[in-house]
C-alpha cells in the first residue's frame, strides 16, 4: 500500500471558496495525498445519527467519519466539478485516502468532486464555486448579454426601417413633405 505524503507538500491557504489545500511540490497522478480522519460515526447509535455537519465522509450506509476535528487537514480539500484528486474508500479498513489523478503542480489547490448528494444539499443552491462553473456562469453570462445586445439591434434597425417607411408613404423626401399628385378619373 503506497504511503501518504509527508506534510511538507501540501499547505492550508486561502481559496475562491474559503479555505483551501494547495500543492507546495510536484504531486504525481496516483499518489496518495492524504487521508480523510475523524471520529468514526455509527448510523445505528441515534446520537451519531444526528450529528450534521459539512465534513461528514459517509464509507458506507453504516460507517461515517465525522472530518469536523481540525486536525483532519483532508477537511479543507474543496470541491472541483473539474478535480485533480479523488476519494479512495476503504470499506473493510474504514479508512478514506485523496488520491491524485492528474499530476498537481506547485500552487495548484487539491481539490476532488464532493458527490451528487453534497452537490445538491449545499453546493447548487448557492451556486458552485469551482473554477469550472464560474468560468461556465461568465460564459453563459456573457452569452446572454450578447443576446440581449443582437436583440436590441434588430429591434432598433426594426424602428429605424418602419421610420423610415412611414416617412415613404407619407412622401417625405429630403425632409420636404411633397403635395400628393391628384387621382386621375
């Protein structure tokens, strides 16, 4: 079983969402970064069943590590749509490792998708914050402002053409109104 990293190779920082995990050196694709502690919590114990927090890592329906303590560093890996680790879960061992799966340079934050039922209890109602989304928010954003422009522009030159129809028919021309010749009978 590979070992963890030593300490020296991750750091605690700020990021866009709060606190963060950041690379300090090189992380290859498959290293084990670190691992995911805490208390173990039993689902059948109804005290351990109601404790709710954000750092819950459920291994299994029965076992879940509460990773609130502040000596789980793992805690503060964020969510990424668009990860460069993942969750290694060792049911018979009740253990959870973060496992590089793309090599992490320098200054990059450690970061492995949270899952579909954390990502819809605390993620998309405020909106998520990884770099994926917010660069597809700006995009669609952006998209729409376009729209909205395009619109605005045919919708002007519509109003300029009717203008300028009406100015026609009632036979404007060079800003001169001309008498309408009489109807021959």
């Amino acid at each position: 079983m590979p070992s963890l990293l030593p300490r020296s190779h991750y750091r605690v920082g700020r990021s866009r969402t709060g606190l963060g995990l950041f690379a300090l050196k090189p992380i290859k694709k498959g290293t084990r970064i670190i691992r995911y502690t805490g208390p173990m919590l039993d689902s059948r114990n109804e005290k351990h069943d109601a404790i709710d927090n954000k750092y819950l890592f459920e291994i299994n329906g029965r076992w879940t590590i509460d990773g609130s303590v502040r000596k789980n560093i793992a805690r503060y890996i964020n969510h990424s749509c668009r990860p460069n680790a993942e969750s290694d879960v060792r049911e018979r061992e009740r253990k959870v490792f973060i496992r590089a799966i793309r090599n992490i340079e320098p200054g990059q934050e450690i970061n492995y998708d949270y899952g579909t039922d954390y990502f819809k209890e605390f993620l998309k109602p405020i909106g998520c914050l990884c770099v994926k989304c917010v660069a597809k928010r700006k995009a669609l954003k952006a998209e729409e402002l376009a729209k909205k422009k395009r619109a605005k522009a045919r919708a002007e030159k519509k109003a300029q053409k009717s203008k300028a129809g009406a100015k026609l028919n009632g036979h404007v021309l060079n800003g001169t109104a001309k008498p309408r010749k009489a109807k021959k009978r």
